[in-house]
C-alpha cells in the first residue's frame, strides 16, 4: 500500500470558520486523521492479530460535538499542559495572570489555549514517514502569559508504525512552555469497552503529591506499595479503586509520574498492551515527566475509564516550583521535545 496524505471537509465553526481533516496513511494501512483545529487527533486506525483495521483513540465525528463537550480529545495542549495553581505565577519579579478554566486554577493553556485555535498545516516530506507541521503563533500575553511564542508541531507517521509528536517553539521574551498531546487511547479498538484490562507498565519511582484540587504540594510520593506502582506491567484496574487518599482526590489516576532519565534524551517511559487485540503501544519520550490519566469523568456517548491518557510533559505548576524541573524559555533560545508512540502486535 502506498503512503498518502489526504485532505478533505470535516465542518465549521460557529463563526463559519471551515476545519480541515488530514488523513496520514503509511505503507502499512495504518492512518492517522488530524483536524487544523486544535492539532486534534480524531482517529488512529490500526491492525489487531487478525488484520482487521479499528480506530484505538477517542473522538468525536461532528465539528459541534468538539466545541461543547471535549475534554481535549487529541488536542495538542499548550501553552501549557496541566495545571497552575491559583492561574498565577512570577517572572523576573513581575506576576502574570492566567485565565482559570478550572475553578480558581488555570488547565492546559485557558479557556482557548492550543486547543481551540486554528494550527496552519504543511506537508513535509520524509523517506521513510508520512509528516505534517502544524504552527501556530500565540500573541503576547495570550490567555496571560508574556511573549509571541511561536511553535511548530510534526506529526509523523513512520513505515515502522510510530508515531512522533515533535514540539519547537520559541519566544520573543521569558516565557514558561510545557506542551502535550492528549490523545485517549483505547487499544481494543471499541470505546465501549473500559481499559481496566488494558496492562500498564510506567517506568518511574516516584509521583508528585498533590491536594484536593490535584495541584502539586512540591513533595514527591514514592510508588513502592502503592496503587500507582506500574514497575512491572499490570491491568490498569487492578488497584484502580483502592482506598487510597491520591487515588480518591482523583477519581481515579491522574497523577503525574516523574522520570529520573535525562530530559535531553529519547527515553523508554512506557508500555500498553491489550492482550485480546494483540495491540501494544511503547511511549518513548525526551520530557521529564508524563500524566497517567485514565478518563474518569468522560460523559456520554463515551464511559467513564474508556481510555487511558499518556500525556509526556513538564511538571505542574513548575513555574510555581522552584525544586520542579524549570519551564522556563527565555528569548533566543528553543523548545524542543520529542515524544514517540510505537505500535506493535504481540
């Protein structure tokens, strides 16, 4: 089968805006579909054991269904991913204030953070992959925060079946970045079915604490005899619903797990595997950290622990942190971080 990139008419805004969805397909079958809005990831089509072809991650099919109910199904999410606390934080002396989306918070990037804008889209060519560059430039003080950054975000999809999300960006003047994708994965290829058997292996010792409103309290909490131990590949919900206090303040997990690998490197954090599929995906990543977020509060037509999140990222509220891996991007200098999801059959 030959590689292709296709395009066609997914739906509108309610300012009449048109969206665009790419389809990326590699010499395998597998395809990716990507929308110019929001760099939203709406299908992954891939084989199980017996070569049937199914989509393995959330989305919706109607331009509406993403406006009024998405919890970021796909998106890349920026400026920032996760939360900072009280939508503050300071710079060089100077307090910037963020929108809060998330009661007295601020989540991944705003009220209209990189989700909900329109990335332009170029194709780029690679021998052995199917790529396209999705930039976008967010104005100063955009949502609060200083600088024009600039970012450009290359989806690629190899002949090897992975997938890369490559993140540049740079800034006019001191900034704080920390960009994701937040895919919802569901390798069994049916989102009717909950991934509490789907097994997880997390190689971290250690997540952050947080508090009621899962803001970090810049302590760590070791994994050892603790349903957040993911060493050794388990069922996600196998200690889903113990009696843990971390465990309950999230309905769930969505806890971030902290990597003592250097940040500067592609390293192996992860693995899903869906024994009935066949279906494993390894997460190879140069960030520091990742969130484990199993879907706990997804509302119809999808159900609660659907998907698993895998979101490769900087630490929370890092520009609040100062013992936190720094966030910060000053002028003249580059953003960059790679995240790689490869898929296989077992």
């Amino acid at each position: 089968m030959s590689k292709a990139i296709l395009s066609s008419y997914f739906g509108k805004l309610s300012s009449n805006e048109v969206v665009t969805n790419y389809t990326l397909r590699n010499t395998n079958g597998v395809e990716l579909q990507v929308l110019d809005y929001g760099g939203i990831i709406r299908k992954l089509s891939l084989p199980n054991r017996e070569g049937n072809f199914e989509n393995c991650v959330l989305g919706y099919d109607t331009m509406e269904e993403y406006q009024t109910n998405s919890p970021y199904f796909g998106a890349i999410v920026g400026r920032f991913g996760n939360r900072i606390a009280h939508g503050k934080f300071t710079l060089e002396g100077k307090q910037y204030s963020l929108a809060k989306n998330l009661g007295a918070h601020h989540l991944h990037g705003g009220i209209k953070g990189f989700d909900k804008v329109f990335w332009s889209v170029k194709e780029k060519k690679e021998a052995n992959a199917v790529c396209l560059v999705l930039s976008y430039t967010s104005p100063h003080l955009e949502e609060g925060y200083p600088g024009k950054l600039t970012t450009n975000v290359t989806y690629r999809l190899t002949d090897s079946n992975s997938f890369e999300v490559e993140y540049r960006a740079t800034t006019d003047r001191k900034t704080v970045v920390s960009l994701t994708q937040h895919s919802y994965f569901n390798l069994s290829g049916n989102a009717k079915n909950n991934v509490f058997n789907h097994e997880l292996q997390i190689a971290a010792n250690k997540i952050l604490d947080v508090d009621k409103a899962l803001i970090p309290t810049g302590e760590y909490h070791a994994v050892d005899t603790t349903p957040f131990d993911f060493r050794t590949a388990k069922p996600i919900g196998k200690e889903l619903f113990e009696n843990h206090q971390l465990l309950r303040y999230g309905n769930g997990y969505d806890h971030c797990y902290c990597f003592e690998s250097p940040s500067n490197s592609l390293n192996k954090v992860a693995h899903l595997y869906h024994q009935k599929s066949g279906r494993k995906m390894e997460v190879f990543t140069s960030a520091p950290a990742m969130q484990l977020y199993t879907a706990n509060h997804l509302n119809a037509p999808f159900i609660p622990y659907g998907a698993v999140c895998l979101e490769t990222q900087g630490y929370p509220d890092s520009p609040n942190q100062p013992n936190f891996p720094s966030a910060v991007l000053n002028a003249g200098e580059e953003y960059h971080s790679i995240t790689q999801f490869k898929f296989s059959l077992v």
